[in-house]
C-alpha cells in the first residue's frame, strides 16, 4: 500500500462512479492508435475544452509526445463490444480498428467511430501528471453530433452498460 487508502478498495469504490464511455484515437507513425477511455470530461464551454486521462505507460500517451491531435468518439449505446476491444490489454499495436468502422475525423486524422453519438476533434493544450495516469486537456477543433436517439454508455463498476436517452 503506497498511501493512505488500500488501493483494491479504492478500486471498488470508485468503480461505483458512472462514467461515459469514448474512444481516443490518433495517427502516429502512419498507424491508427485507439484507446477506451472512461475518464472524459468536458472542462470548459468558452473556450471549448475536453479533458481524458491515459495510463502513463499507454501507447497512447507515447504518442501524444509526438502529435499534438486526437479525435474522440462518445460511444453509443450499440458499441460496448467496441469499448471492449480496445480496452482489452494485449491487442496489437497495427491494425486495432480494422474490424471497427470508422472514418477520419476532419482535423485531426485520427479515428471517429461509425455510429457514435457524438464526436470531437481536439489539439492538445496541457499534459498534467496524475499519479499513474496523465490529464490530457484539448482544445475542441470541430464537433459533430450523431442521431438523435443515439444512446450512451457507461462504466460502472468494471463493466460497460448501455444507457438510452
């Protein structure tokens, strides 16, 4: 135990807090890269500004020492084996969205997922350590809505559930 609390428990804890669940996808090195992030957050309306965490030791966060882009896809409430995928540690480095249908995001390059329920194409502005993580927040370049009845998911307590509007 490194601090205070044991860390198992405060795993199980704070698995009890819902949270959206998105895609961050970038191109690096000629290569799409694609995480799950369940920690998303908007940080500001004026000027627009999106917030998610990614593991220190992440390919992802590797890459955003080189590209300064990233693209976001709220998943709907259809794409939990989406989330799972590209949350399962393991999966290759090339070729992790050749079964996901996508598209590339105007700006950015990177990754909007078919049939998300919204999407944001952002530019890095600050990088904060976090403990094992890092703060990634972005400004938003563009962003698109998906379908009006297009759910949502979220993670709850180490599993995705679909949520309708």
């Amino acid at each position: 135990m490194t601090g205070l609390v044991d860390p198992d428990v405060f795993r199980s804890a704070v698995g009890r807090l819902p949270a959206g669940v998105a895609v961050v996808a970038l191109t690096w090195r000629g290569t799409q890269h694609a995480m799950t992030a369940s920690a998303v957050a908007s940080v500001s309306l004026d000027p627009p500004l999106l917030l998610f965490c990614v593991h220190a030791d992440a390919r992802v966060r590797d890459a955003l020492d080189d590209v300064n882009t990233w693209a976001v896809s709220i998943l709907s409430d259809q794409q939990g084996p989406t989330a799972d995928w590209l949350s399962s540690p393991g999966r290759p480095a090339f070729g992790q969205l050749d079964r996901v249908p996508h598209h590339a995001a105007p700006v950015s390059g990177g990754a909007w997922l078919d049939g998300a329920s919204a999407w944001f194409d952002c530019r890095t502005e600050a990088i904060h350590a976090a403990g094992d993580h890092d703060i990634v927040v972005g400004a938003v370049l563009a962003a698109r809505q998906g379908p009006a009845d297009a759910g949502g998911l979220v993670h709850l307590r180490g599993r995705v559930h679909p949520v309708r509007g």
